[in-house]
C-alpha cells in the first residue's frame, strides 16, 4: 500500500496534468475521463457518468446502513488567456483553470483515494464532479437528471480556495456564505424614425437612461449591512451606427446579488415591474429574461459545527467570518435542497485573484483540502 506522500504526488500530478488540459463549461468531456482513470485506481463500490451531461458520481459504501454525505466539486475551466510560463501551464488557447476547480478536483480524487484506503462504517460517502459551475447550469443539470434522483444525502460539502487568506486556513459562517446571483436582460422595442423628425418613431433611449437611475436607486452595497443588494450594468446597446435613423429598439443588461435567496425573489419581481412601468410610460415593447442565476449557499448551522470540528480535531487554523462573499456559486442549490455547508480553504495571501490570467491553484493547500472532507466524512459515516 502506498504511503500518504505518495498519495499526495499523485495528487499533484493530476493537479497539474488538469491544468495543462481546461475545458469550458459544458465541453469537460476529457476532463471527466481522467476523473475516471484516477478513480480506477482507486476503485469506488459505484461510478455513474454522464451526469448532468459530463459529470460523474462516485459512491463509497459503509459496512452497515446509516448516512449518506455529498461531496462536490467542479469540472469547468474559464475562457480566460493564460499568462502564466510555468511547465504546466494551459495547453488550451483562451482557456485555462483560473478558478482553482483543478486544485478541487484533485482534493475530492484525494478523498477517493482515503475512502478506497479506509472505507466507511456506516452509509456511504458520494463525491460529485459537476460540470458546468462557471455558467451556473451545472447543479441544475445534476438536479434534472433522473440518474441524480436517487440519491438524498442527509449533508452536502463543498470547498472553494481563497486567495487573499492565509495557505491553509479554513473560513467558515453560518448562514449566507456566498450571494445569490441572478443576470437580467431587458429589450426594449420601438419604432425608428428619421433622426430629424425623431417624434415619428419611438426611440428607447429616454426608457434605457431611466431604467439604469431608477435601478441604482436600489443597490445597498455594504455587505456588512442588512438588505445588501448589487446591481451592476453589464452591457448595453441601441439603434444602428447609421447617423440619419433614430434608434427604434435598445436593451440593457445588469447583474444582480443578494444576501438571501428570499430577497433576491423581492428584488427579482421589482425590477421586473420598474422595467414594465418605464417600458409603457415610453410606449416601448418590453421583454424581460433572467440568466446565470446562481441561488445563495445558505449554511446549515449543524454542518458548518461539523466543519469546525474538523478543522479544530486537525489543529488548522479556523476564520469564522461576519459578512457572506459577494460572488455566486452554484453549489446554493445544494444547500437549497439538503443540510449542509460550503466553505474557504485559504490559497495564500499573495496569490493572484480568482479569474485573474496569472492565477494557480497552489497544491500545497491538496492535502488540508483533502483531511478536511475525510474528517468531516468520518463524524457522518463512523459515528455511533
């Protein structure tokens, strides 16, 4: 049996054999094969592919009957341009693991090879490679595939590395951890008309200036405070280059977070209705389209205490923080569904920001990542 040093190379390998070879949301075909070559060696009781199309699901069976807990991380990589020169750098042009889903991917084949290694007492133990989380379509794949149906785990786990924090340091809250995250899209259809006698068409240009004021009137920005609410314009384009024509259709795009997936409900129905009521004050057609909703992770008190005994019974250093972080992540919908938590795994404090070009996930943080889960494992599936 190979020792733990050993496990953790192989680990590293992969990490690096991950990166070299990115692949965007949807397209992680041969991202999914080399799970299922490393899983091979270190053969589950159950592998289920094609989940939620490219994701896979592998399933580790205690002795006796008990509890069942997920364990999640993600396939998809970024179209973003690698500027890093290092040997395991993005073989992919425009594409490359800037979220660190690489490093994540390599912590949950960690915790396959403890599960293989010692297998659980009771229950079983399901780790979740899901495609698509950048796109935020991915845990709403798994969720619609019938093969997904039959399992409720009693707890889901997910990690995310953080850089901006100590290497090692686990970051825990109760309640939201990350913001619900929804994109709206608003077209605005009216008539065009000669540019010197604009009155004879319906130009949105007065309908667009006003839904971006009457929007910003509601952003609340302080994360720390109650009703935090983001709304941030993305994209927006009018009319035709042609100099002699009033505009006669425009749309306007914004991203949209909140604190709490209720809120953001509120807040989704406001917009919508300010955005109707501009509409037909200018006599414009409006159509309205929400995408990359991404639901809050909204913690369970009870796995976040299970998290902090993993982290306190492996003597690593723990962050409970006051206030939720201001991105999305797909994983909401897990917790939506069942108890459970998401939590940080510090990646340093100088590393480059997530979705920077120069960002890597640094592999020595593979192993807290994969002590944690087994921990956590343990207290669900070796408790009496």
């Amino acid at each position: 049996m190979e020792n733990l040093n050993q496990r953790a190379e192989q680990l590293v390998l992969l990490r690096k054999e991950l990166h070299k070879y990115p692949e965007v949301s949807g397209k992680e075909v041969e991202t999914a094969k080399k799970i299922t070559s490393f899983l091979e060696k270190n053969p589950a009781d159950e592998v289920i592919t094609n989940i939620g199309e490219t994701g896979i699901i592998a399933i580790y069976n205690g002795e006796k009957p008990g509890k069942t807990v997920l364990f999640r991380c993600e396939l998809d990589a970024l179209p973003i341009e690698e500027i890093n020169t290092f040997e395991h750098r993005s073989l992919t042009n425009g594409v490359s693991h800037k979220c660190g889903h690489d490093g994540h991917m390599a912590i949950l084949c960690g915790l396959a090879t403890e599960l293989y290694h010692h297998k659980p007492q009771t229950g079983r133990v399901i780790l979740l490679f899901q495609p698509a989380e950048e796109d935020g379509s991915g845990a709403q794949k798994v969720f619609s595939d019938t093969k997904f149906a039959a399992f409720q785990p009693d707890y889901v786990f997910a990690l995310h590395n953080l850089p901006g924090y100590p290497k090692n340091q686990i970051i825990v809250k109760n309640g939201t951890f990350t913001c619900a995250v929804n994109s709206i899209i608003i077209k605005l259809d009216g008539i065009t008309a000669h540019a010197g006698e604009p009155e004879k068409g319906i130009n949105p240009a007065l309908a667009i200036a006003s839904i971006i004021t009457q929007f910003n009137a509601f952003i609340q920005a302080d994360i720390s405070k109650e009703n935090y609410c983001l709304i941030t314009p993305i994209y927006t384009k009018m009319g035709k280059k042609a100099y002699g024509v009033s505009a006669g259709a425009g749309e306007i795009h914004f991203t949209v977070r909140s604190d709490s997936n209720a809120r953001m409900r509120t807040i989704e129905t406001t917009l919508e209705h300010i955005a109707h009521a501009v509409a037909d004050q200018y006599r414009l057609e409006c159509n309205i389209k929400w995408t990359q909703s991404f639901q809050a992770n909204e913690n369970h008190e009870t796995a976040v205490s299970i998290i902090k005994k993993a982290v306190t019974e492996n003597q690593f250093k723990l962050l409970e923080k006051d206030s939720p972080f201001t991105w999305g992540e797909d994983f909401g919908l897990f917790t939506q569904h069942y108890p459970g938590a998401m939590f940080g795994l510090g990646s340093g404090i100088d590393t480059p920001a997530l979705h920077n070009p120069d960002y890597d996930f640094p592999d020595d943080i593979i192993t807290t990542g994969v002590s944690i889960f087994h921990h956590i494992s343990k207290q669900i599936t070796n408790a009496h």
